[in-house]
C-alpha cells in the first residue's frame, strides 16, 4: 500500500484537483503514515493538513474541506 498514492485518490474525490500530496512520514509508535496535504496557489504549494492513514491504506483522519480552507485563507501572503 502506498499512503501518498492512497491520499492523492482521496484527495481528488474527496477535495479536489487543487491540492495534492507531499512525501509521507512513517511514526513507529503508531504505526501509521502522515502524508501533507498542499494547495497549489499563485504564491507556489501551500501545506494546508495532514492526512493520517494506517498500514492496510485507512484514511483515519483528514481534515474536512473547510477546514483546509479555512488554513488556507489564513496562510500569510508573502512581500516582495
């Protein structure tokens, strides 16, 4: 089971094409993986969650739409 590939599908069915997913992490206490969750923006790719799945390919936690939206809205616009 790949974890990146397992939230690029939930992703696209669950968010939308605008976010995709960074390189996972593997917690050995858990045993689950953590895969970011990015939005591509006009300022470049932004993390806006983390996306919990287990060793079998369960999603066991993703923060909902709104709640990346809500990180979103909220990230810094840099200066130039």
């Amino acid at each position: 089971m790949d974890p990146v590939a397992r939230v690029r599908e939930f992703l696209l069915d669950n968010i939308g094409h605008m976010t995709h997913p960074g390189q996972a992490s593997f917690d050995p206490a858990s045993q689950h993986w953590f895969v970011p969750v990015y939005c591509r923006t006009s300022r470049g790719p932004v993390v806006i969650g983390d996306v919990e799945v287990d060793q079998q390919g369960h999603i066991l936690f993703a923060p909902s739409r709104q709640e990346m939206l809500a990180r979103l809205s909220r990230t810094p616009v840099p200066t130039t």
